[in-house]
C-alpha cells in the first residue's frame, strides 16, 4: 500500500489484507464495495475476480496476488515483496496500462472473401472529429465532469472523449448551436 501510494502516487480506495484484521471489510462487504463502485484495479484473489465478473466491471483490472486461486507467477518476488516484488506490480501496471491504451486504439477492420477489399471499400462514413468542437452551456459541462467522476481513473480520457462525441453528435442531429444539460442527460443514458 505504501508503495502504491507514497512512490507511485496512485489513489487507493481501500484495502484489506489476508489474514484480515478487524477493522478491514470481509469478502460480504468486499463484495459489495466492488458491486457498488469498482476501482480501476483490483490486487486479489479468485473470490475478487468473481466479485467484478458478476458486477460486470469491465474497466477494472484484476491482479491475482494471493489465494485461493492460481498466482503462478513467472517474477521473483512472489507474493509482492522487496525490489522484485516492486517489479512485478511494476510489470502487471504498465501491462495493464498497455491493454487500456490497445484498446483505444481504432482497428481497421479486415474483409473476409465476398467483401471488397480494405482499399475499395471506400472512405469510413463521416463523423464529427474532435477538432470540430461545439460549444457548451456551463450546465452540460459541469453534468460531464460529475458523469466522469465516476469512471475509473484510467478510463476518463476515453470516457470524456467518447461522451464529449456523443453528445455533440447528437447536439448536431437536433440542429442545435450548443451542447445542452438534456443532450448531455440522453448521452449518458445511451452509454449506460
């Protein structure tokens, strides 16, 4: 936690260790924390990874750690102690922030026989660029903020990007000159 933390200024929600003490959540409580809100990662065992799986977390990252379950892991330093111990969380976040990055990125996607080739297929339909921004009343902007705020940290970018489009789009489709509080309302939904 410390190194989390202190060294590598990450925010941790909370925390709860194995054998756990008093004063930290049980698997009921632990269960709940992930149902209600689930962090962007999760250092745990199977019981966690079934946790996000039935809260269909899919923007949390879970790292097994300790048991039950398998951590068989090719790093020494296993279960996370000393220098070692540092490179693997070291390896297992900048992995992880390769696969957020991975996929972000856009895909071209590749025909099977019977389509036309990628080069014939012709231009992708038009959409709006970010470079064609619309203004914003303060209202809409402010119910993005809030909106993001619940994202998990790693996911804000792609998320305030992806909902910044949407309700653009759809601020357009209305004809209107700017995005308003109810454009940005029905962006969300449509996200949800």
């Amino acid at each position: 936690k410390q190194f989390l933390v202190e060294e590598l200024g990450m925010k941790i929600a909370w925390s709860s260790g194995r054998p756990r003490h008093d004063d930290e959540p049980d698997n009921i409580e632990i269960r709940r924390r992930l149902h209600a809100k689930a962090p962007a990662f999760v250092f745990g065992s199977i019981n966690e990874k079934i946790y996000l799986a039935e809260a269909n977390a899919r923007a949390t990252h879970f790292i097994p750690v300790t048991f039950p379950g398998p951590v068989v892991r090719r790093t020494t330093g296993t279960p996370l102690m000393g220098y070692a111990g540092a490179a693997n969380i070291m390896q297992e976040l900048v992995n992880r922030f390769y696969e957020i990055v991975f996929n972000f990125l856009p895909v071209e996607m590749v025909r099977g026989p019977g389509g036309p080739p990628p080069a014939a297929a012709g231009p992708p339909p038009a959409a709006a660029s970010s470079a064609e921004t619309m203004a914003w009343t303060k209202e809409a902007t402010d119910r993005l903020s809030a909106a993001i705020e619940q994202v998990p940290f790693l996911a804000r970018i792609s998320a305030s990007r992806t909902l910044r489009l949407a309700a653009e789009q759809a601020a357009r489709a209305r004809s209107l000159a700017e995005v308003t509080l109810a454009v940005v309302e029905q962006a969300i939904a449509q996200s949800g």
